[in-house]
C-alpha cells in the first residue's frame, strides 16, 4: 500500500511532458539511442540534489513561510529553462547541417537534464512539500523522502525508456528534415514554455 501510495503519487509528475520529455525526444530524434539514459541520469542526479538539500536544510520550511523567497527561485528556475530553451533549439539547427546520426555529447544531456530538474520550482515543492505531508506510518522524513526519490527514478527510467522505444520505431523521427525542425520547435517552445510558467507560478 505504501508503495502504490508513492508510485500514484509520483505518477503524474513523471508522464506530464517536460524538459525530460522534450530533452529526450529531441535528442533520441537525432540519432542518439542512449539519450533516455542520459536524460535520466542528469534527472536522478537533480533529483538526489533535491533530496538532499530538502532534507538537510530547512528550504522547505522556507519556500512555505516566505513569498520572496518562491519568486526569486521560481524566475531564475524560469530564467534558466527559457535560455536552455533557446539553446536546444539554436544548436539543433545548426546540427542538421551535419549528419542526423550526430548526437549530442553525453555530458551535456546529463548536466541539461540536471538544470533543468533542478531548476524546477515544481520538483523543489514536490520534495518539500508533496512528500512530506504524505506522512506514511513507519516512515520517518527523511525516509520517505528517500523512498520516494527511488520510486520516481524507477518510474522515470521506465517511462524515459519507453518513450525513447516510441520515437525509434516511428517513421521518419530521425531522416525527415521537416520532421526534425517540427521537434527542435517543440522541445525549444516546450522548455520555454515551462520556463514562463515557473516564473508566472512563482509569482502567485
């Protein structure tokens, strides 16, 4: 029960598009096949860092009593997103002058992963205070916090996993050049538009 409880919860934070969605369909678009696990590893590593800061700091207690404090982590967070959002879509440009079995180095995916998990006022709340107030019998704080992290990076490797599976097996994802400048758009607006929205949230 209490990992059904965890999983239901984690759910809709893993399969709701995003800057993983979009990083991974982007990149698994051009060619590179390992692009789900390195999206996921640049998000369990945002993911680890949340946790441990939500659990050794009192952030959340923060973010929960003090206004100022949510808006100016959600405008840089939504300031980040919107630059990472022009980039994807500069570079994807001009990579398709090169061959679209080119990837993108596997450091950059891990670290705009990690960015842009970390960045991410919603995981921040998510972690500080989601988990928190699901306050599951046996299970101390930082427990579950812990608990949680785990179930929501198995989920999201299963899910990351699956969606990479999807683009590769759908037609022309990776040779059509129109293909490929509708998704540099949509993985550029998508991270842009998250971008927005966690800054607009961030001010309510």
């Amino acid at each position: 029960m209490t990992l059904a409880l965890l999983a239901l919860t984690a759910l809709p934070f893993v399969v709701s598009p995003g800057a993983s969605f979009a990083i991974t369909v982007d990149a698994v678009s051009a060619g590179d096949r390992r692009a789900p696990a390195k999206v996921w590893a640049g998000t369990t590593l945002g993911i680890t860092v949340v946790v441990v800061i939500a659990a050794l700091s009192g952030i959340g207690q923060l973010l929960a009593t003090h206004q100022t404090a949510r808006e100016i982590f959600g405008i840089v967070g939504g300031a980040i997103l919107i630059l990472l959002g022009i980039l994807s879509g500069a570079q994807t440009l001009r990579s398709m002058r090169r061959s679209v079995t080119d990837s993108r180095p596997a450091r950059r995916l891990i670290l705009w992963a990690f960015f842009a998990l970390v960045t991410n006022i919603k995981a921040l709340g998510l972690y500080t205070l989601v988990v928190p107030n699901l306050r599951l019998e046996g299970l101390g704080d930082v427990s579950l916090l812990f608990a949680f992290a785990v179930v929501h990076a198995v989920m999201l490797l299963a899910w990351l996993s699956l969606l990479g599976h999807v683009v590769r097996r759908t037609p022309r994802f990776g040779t059509s050049p129109r293909v490929r400048v509708g998704l540099t758009g949509l993985t550029a607006l998508t991270l842009i538009a998250i971008g927005i929205r966690t800054s607009l949230e961030s001010l309510h």
